[in-house]
C-alpha cells in the first residue's frame, strides 16, 4: 500500500504563491523513514532539547521550539532532517502557482469551470504524484492524508472530489490509482507530514524568489534534495497559466 502525505503553504488570503507538495512511499518504507525521524526529534542537537515536530516555517524563522537556536544551529538542524529525507527511499512531488497572475489570467467563465489558485495547484500536484505511481509501481491503491490544520478538511475533500471527477478516467485501458481511504491527522503524530512540509516550504520560497535576479535554482538545502531525482516539481508561470486559460476556453 502506497500512503501520501501531503501539505499545502501559501493558502491563506494575503500568499503571493501556493503551492501543495506531497511526499510518498510504501507502508514498510515509512517505517523506517519515521523510526530515523522520531529518533532525531528526541535528540536534535548536542545541548538541545527534544522536538515535538520539525517545522520548517518556525525553524526558519528562529520562533516557537527553535526561538533559543542560533541561525547556524538552525542550519544545521534542517541539514540533519534533510538528509533522513535524502537517504529514505521517499519520493516527493509539489506544485506552484503565482497567486497574481492566476488571478489575472483566471476570471469570469475560466474561473467558473477551473476554481482558484489552490484548486489547480492541488491538482497539479495529485497528477504529478499518480502519474508517478502509475509509471513505477504495480500496486497503484493509495491512501491519502492531509494535515488537520483548524479549517481545511472540507475545503481538501472538495479538491479530492474535484480531482477524480475531472482527472480520473475509470474506463479501460487505464489503470488510475484508487484512492482507498482520506484522512487528517495532527503532523505531531503522523511523521510524513513534517517531510511534506518541508518540501511545500522549500518550494513557496524557490518560488517566491525565482523572479529576484541572481536567482537561478532552489536553496542549498533544497536542491540537495532535487539532485536525488526522486524530488520534483513544476511552477506554473503565467506563460504556462495563460496555455491553461487558451484550454479552458476550448472547453466552453
């Protein structure tokens, strides 16, 4: 059984990107990932204090169990987190969106028939994560979990419906993934979830940065994990928006 864990950054109303990402493995190779994981929240560095999760928004920022981490220290922290990620045999997909430019592009009836940023971004990502289970794996049953963040459940169960209504072609000769069971769980107790959230970070900010000159891939820390091949991703630019609007348009 394939499990995929994913979690979404930028949705709140002021995020100039959204972006879902979605990690995923086999049950036995989750075992391990999580055993390594718990393993370094209890001992996060020398001198420091047990983790209740890795968060890579408040790591960053130096605030809630990282307030008393010096920059270096937070540094080395994600290193050590990144590189459970790296040496696990997880794979990871994300999305981007531009939130402007999608609102530009994306209105009246376009709008009717594809729905806001995040509901592309969500399925832009499900299709990069089934078209790689589709191509690598026999067992194409998986079971999807989401982060229970206060709000969100409903919104995610319209996006799943959305997707397998639109993007799920139940007649021969394709072989869809089924989606054998939906859950929301706290990312204190399911483990891939903080995986999951460190590449939705990663990718917010490559590509909230890609436009800043000098810029010219993700961060050290994420690109270490793009180097794997296992960790892709796609930002869907205006050119690549404007494509969508010119295939909407077909559609009505």
């Amino acid at each position: 059984m394939i499990r995929i864990y994913f979690d979404d950054s930028g949705t709140h109303a002021s995020s100039d990107v959204v972006v879902y990402a979605a990690v995923l493995a086999t049950d036995a190779q989750w075992l391990l990932f999580e055993a390594q994981w718990r393993t370094k929240l209890a001992e996060p560095l020398p001198g420091k204090s047990a983790l209740s999760r890795f968060h890579m928004y408040d790591c960053d920022a130096g605030i809630g169990e990282f307030v008393r981490y010096s920059r270096a220290e937070r540094d080395a922290v994600t290193h050590d987190f990144r590189e459970i990620i790296m040496t696990s045999d997880i794979h990871g997909r994300a999305a981007s969106i531009p939130v402007a430019d999608w609102d530009a592009v994306i209105t009246g009836r376009r709008r009717d028939l594809a729905g806001n940023a995040e509901t592309e971004c969500f399925t832009a990502a499900a299709a990069l994560v089934f078209e790689l289970i589709s191509d690598r794996l026999v067992d194409k049953e998986a079971r999807l979990v989401f982060n229970n963040a206060p709000g969100r459940e409903e919104l995610q169960r319209k996006l799943i419906a959305n997707y397998q209504r639109v993007y799920t072609d139940p007649k021969p000769p394709a072989s869809p993934v089924r989606i054998v069971s939906v859950s929301f769980e706290s990312s204190r107790e399911a483990i891939p979830l903080q995986a999951a959230d460190m590449i939705a970070w990663e990718s917010n900010l490559y590509a909230r940065q890609k436009s800043v000159p000098g810029v010219t891939g993700p961060r050290p820390h994420f690109k270490q994990l793009v180097d794997t091949g296992r960790f892709l991703g796609t930002l869907l630019s205006r050119p690549r928006i404007e494509e969508i609007a010119l295939q909407l348009d077909a559609h009505l």
